[in-house]
C-alpha cells in the first residue's frame, strides 16, 4: 500500500510535527499522505468527505481513544487503521513515535496483518419507534449520569427474561472493549478477536450480579424501570463513552452484533498477552 491518510488528534501533535515528518516520509518514498485534525470531544468529528476514495490505510495518530473515535465514525469506509501512540502504551494503538519510519516501509512493502474486530449495535425503542441507533467497538453503556442515584432495569437475551438489576448501570462489551470500562467494572479479559459479547453490571446491589459472557449472535434488549420517583432526568446510553442519548423510564435498548468490522492493521509481533502484561505492570 501507498495511499495513505492521517487523523491526527491535535491536542496530541498540536504543531504538527510528526503529522508532517509522516508525510514527508511517505512521499519520498513514493507514495501519497494528506491529513485532518480532531479533538478529543464530542462535538469533534472526522470530516469522511475529506479522505480520498483511494485510501488504502488510515494513521490514527493519538491513543486508544482517538483511534476509537476513528473507527465508530469512519466504520462504512472499510479502510484498515493503524494507531500511532502518544503518552501511555494502548492496547489498540501500536506504533511508538521513535517507530514510525520502520514501521512506514513495512506497511508499504505489504508486511502487516490485518486484525478483524467485531463491532456491536444498538436501537433505541420509545413507544414502538427508534429514536437512536449507534455502533460502538469498545462498548456499549447504560447509566444514571449527574446524580448519584441507581439505575433499575432489565435484561432480556434473544426474548428470555435474565436479570433485574439495580445498578449504577451496565456494560455490553465487545472482546476489543474488555480491557476498558469493562474491566474497571470487575468484567472479564477477553482475547480481541473472539467472537462474544460481554455484559456487566456497574455496582450492582446485590452480591450474586456477575458478568455474563454471550455468543456474538445473541440479541440483548435492555428495558429501563422507573426509579420510584418518576424522573426520566439524567438516564442515557453511550457508545465508547460518547455519542450519548438520553433515555426515559420504558425505553428498550437493543444491542446486537454489528455487520460492519474495524480492520487493525498490524506490525508488531507482540501477542495481545504481552501487550495486556505490559500494560499492567504500568499501571
């Protein structure tokens, strides 16, 4: 591949140094690179009009989160990204800054992998209607925000009645997303490129709520119960902890496997473990 495209988190490389040594490495090797800037909010989003059609990889430069962003907001392109890391070491992002040139010529002489990883889907159901759909690559999360007040709902898989839960909230995971809130929440490591779905509650309280681990073929409808005083203030659903929705008491959330993938191109021989023991001995 020689026709590239950078997204580059500008609170990252906000002189645009290594944006543009990047380019400058590319085209004097022959090939083709130009770029946009986001920010870490919400309210910043990657412009797709802007990446040429003959992309043939996208450099997500900034962390986990950027590459993320990246992802969910480019998932019809089909385009493999590639993270080069700033700050901490990412579970997603692999390129180190002092890498990027070894790294380059190896992506241009065809040497990488692709890591296929499953992505999840969700509607939300008022009186019968969609209101909202989202996809997400990490997670998918239902909680009480603002007020620190419990969340009470039910969880139904592929029409069968689980749980009830009274809760901060809950988390459907995918296996990229397991290493995230998922874990902070006392949920299960996952290999990445399984093939399942994890859900867990947040501060449940009761002592026998566990993580569930799903086939990626189920179905989970989350139904949202009143919370006594008729409030229907500070509930929402997040994908990757943004692109929020507000919910209200009787709304249904289903959440579904996606059809659509994020491809992870891959350099490193560093195995998903190494990274996870890395990772954890810096924490």
């Amino acid at each position: 591949m020689n026709k590239f495209y950078l997204i580059t988190n500008y609170e990252k490389d906000s002189n645009l140094s290594i944006t543009n040594k990047i380019i400058e490495y590319i085209e004097s090797h022959g090939g083709s690179a130009s770029y946009q800037t986001i920010f870490s909010e919400e309210r910043s989003k990657v412009d797709e009009s802007l990446i040429p059609n003959e992309v043939e990889c996208i450099l997500v430069l900034g962390g986990d989160g950027t590459l993320i962003k990246a992802a969910r907001e480019l998932v019809h392109r089909n385009v493999p990204l590639i993270g080069v890391n700033f700050g901490y070491l990412g579970y997603l992002v692999e390129i180190e800054i002092n890498d990027i040139e070894r790294t380059l010529d190896k992506l241009m002489d065809n040497r990488y992998q692709l890591e296929r990883r499953m992505m999840i889907a969700a509607n939300v159901n008022r009186n019968g209607q969609v209101i909202h759909k989202g996809v997400a690559l990490n997670d998918i999360s239902v909680s009480r925000n603002g007020r620190l007040k419990v969340l009470n709902f039910k969880v139904y898989v592929n029409g069968q009645f689980i749980n009830k839960y009274s809760a901060d909230g809950i988390i459907v995971s995918t296996p990229t997303g397991s290493t995230a809130y998922n874990l902070s929440a006392g949920g299960p490591i996952v290999e990445p490129c399984a093939d399942i779905i994890v859900l867990t509650p947040i501060c449940p309280h009761t002592l026998n709520s566990r993580s569930i681990v799903l086939s990626a073929d189920s179905v989970i409808d989350i139904e949202i119960l009143s919370d006594r005083t008729e409030n229907d203030d500070f509930k929402n659903v997040n994908y990757d902890g943004s692109d929020i929705c507000e919910l209200m008491t009787n709304d249904v959330i289903t959440i579904s496997k996606s059809d659509m993938y994020t491809n992870i191109a891959k350099i490193s021989k560093l195995s998903f473990f190494e990274t996870l023991q890395k990772k954890m001995n810096n924490i």
